[in-house]
C-alpha cells in the first residue's frame, strides 16, 4: 500500500499534468493525443470521474470533465479545439477502439 507521501507525490504530479494539459499546451489536440498515447484529457476526466465512484461519490460525465477542464467542454471547444481532419478522424476510431472501446 502507498505511504501518504507517495500518495501526495502521486497527487502532484497528476496536478502538474493536468496543468501542462490544460494551460501550457491548450495547442494539442485530444484527437491526436489519442492518436499517438491512446488516452486524452477526456480520458483522465473519466479516470477522475471512475476515481470517484469507486469511493461512493457520485459525478457525472460533464461535472468531471468541467473539474479537470477548468471550463466546461462547450468552452473548451470554442476556446482551443480545431477541427479534425479526416486521417486524424479514422485514426481516431482504431484508438478509441483498441484503448476506450474495449473497456
């Protein structure tokens, strides 16, 4: 079992990551994230969101993605995401499929 410190380490970094997500790199793409590491900020707004429930707190798919997001998905889209084209978007159902879609 992780000690408090370890936990906390864990925490930080998890924090550090969900920063340079959300401000230091608004420029990439969940799609390509996707693409490239089979798991985007969707993906670890979910993990968040699974994190949750598995300790009886009760949040839905839009309440965790506004948490990590900062914003909510409707700003975020307006704010950074572009569209994809279509290679991005049929890479995208094989990554979805192989990391989300299997689950």
């Amino acid at each position: 079992m992780p000690t408090q410190t370890e936990i906390e380490l864990q925490a930080a970094a998890f924090r550090r990551l969900q920063q340079h997500l959300m401000q230091d790199r608004t420029d990439v793409q969940n799609i390509d994230m996707m693409n490239l590491a089979g798991f985007c900020r969707n993906c670890l707004s979910r993990w968040y969101q699974e994190a949750a429930a598995e300790r009886g707190i009760e949040m839905g798919k839009e309440e965790a993605r506004e948490l990590f997001y900062g914003m909510t998905m409707d700003e975020w889209k307006a704010n950074y995401q572009t569209d994809a084209k279509p290679d991005q978007q049929e890479a995208f159902k094989v990554a979805f499929e192989e990391n989300v879609g299997k689950g």
